[in-house]
C-alpha cells in the first residue's frame, strides 16, 4: 500500500473506532451496535480493492481487539475484518466510481450479516457461546438494518476520501467520461436519440444542409445560364 493509503486508513480506522467505543456502544440499542469501523473498511475496499481492503480490515480488526473494553481474544476480530475486507474489495467498480447505490446496499447487507457470522463462528471455535445466549437472528436482523441505516452516511464519504488521496487526475478524468457515457446512455435509451453524439450529428446535419443548398444554387445557376 502507497504512504497516502496507509495515513488515510489509519486516520480513518481510529477516528471509527473512538467514535464506535465512545458513542455508539453506548447507545444500548437493542440487538447489536451499529459498526462504524466495518462500514470504515468496506468503503476503503471498495476504493482500493481486495488486497487493500484485507489489509486494512486485518489492522482495522487488530486494533479493535487491543482496545478497551475488548472481552474476547486478540486476532479474533482482526481475521473477519481481513476476510470481509477482502471479499469485500472483489465488488470495487473498475473506474473507482459506483453506478448506483443499490450494489453498495448489498455490500453493506452482506458484510454485516458475514461479520456477525464469522465472528460467532469463530467464538464458537474458541468456546465463546455468548451469541447463543444473546440470539443469533435478532442479531443478524439489527446489525444489518443498523448497517444500512449508517452507510449512507459514511460509505460515500470515505470512498470520497479515499479516491481524493490517490491523487490520480487521469483516473478522474477517465471516470467523468464514462459518468457522462452513461449518462447519455440512460438518456437515449428513453428517447431513442443518441445524446452521446449529438454534437457530432448536429454539425454532420449542418454540413448536409449547406451541400445541399450549394447544389441548389449550382443546378440554377445551370439553368439561368
């Protein structure tokens, strides 16, 4: 990872995780807590793909199991934010840029009820029962719906950041272009016109209309003559 990831990654993760200790765990909402340090990492993995989402998941995780007041092992949350991260990262858009907010919706739905899973799981492995004794659907149900209640406040935001930290203006450019190919795609599908080339046939309609109008004047002139 380049030296602009690792400092916006680490600065994003531990304001996540302060804000997700301090404020939200203490909101005792019933089920589980909103996770902002996943929603963190999922955004980061759809900006910088597989291999930068497991790895800023593993850290993300790490952190989270060092942090007071962690109850569980050390590397237990660090191993399902990594495979979350990862699989995570395979849904990044090859421009960087997301069509519509229906993919990232499902990410989001996915990963929450993934992490809840895996994280159970592996407790499960060491002889942490305690999601037995909480529910495990209602708590698939409330980390989903508090997930996606989140996202769209913070998945946009950090894919913001993260894709101004590359510092790519080629990038932007290339994604504006194909921005506005779709667009005009969306356009012209609903009107049959091609919006995409309208200067072009504009200009092309011009220059038939003054040959014709030259050959009007040349076929009369003939004529006067």
């Amino acid at each position: 990872m380049r030296v602009n990831r690792i400092l916006l990654s680490s600065a994003l993760v531990v304001v996540a995780l302060v804000i997700q200790v301090s404020v939200l765990a203490r909101l005792h909402l019933p089920g589980a807590v909103p996770d902002l340090l996943l929603l963190t990492v999922l955004g980061l993995a759809l900006v910088y793909g597989h291999v930068g989402g497991a790895l800023v998941g593993f850290g993300a995780g790490l952190l989270a199991d060092l942090a007071p007041p962690a109850d569980h092992a050390a590397g237990r949350y660090a191993l399902v934010l990594c495979v979350i991260g990862y699989l995570a990262g395979l849904a990044k858009p090859e421009n960087g840029r997301l069509k519509s907010a229906t993919g990232p919706m499902v990410v989001v739905v996915a990963a929450a009820i993934g992490t809840t899973l895996l994280y159970a799981g592996v407790g499960a492995l060491v002889g942490d029962t305690a999601a037995r004794h909480v529910g495990l659907p209602s708590l698939l149900f409330t980390a989903a719906l508090y997930d996606l209640l989140l996202a769209p406040f913070v998945v946009p935001g950090i894919m913001a950041l993260a894709r101004r930290a590359e510092n790519d203006p080629l990038a932007e450019t290339g994604s504006a272009a194909n921005s506005a190919n779709i667009s005009s795609g969306w356009l012209s599908s609903g009107t049959g016109l091609r919006i995409g080339g309208q200067r072009g046939g504009l200009g092309s309609l011009k220059t038939k209309a003054r040959t014709r109008t030259a050959r009007v004047g040349r076929i009369k002139g003939v004529k006067r003559l």
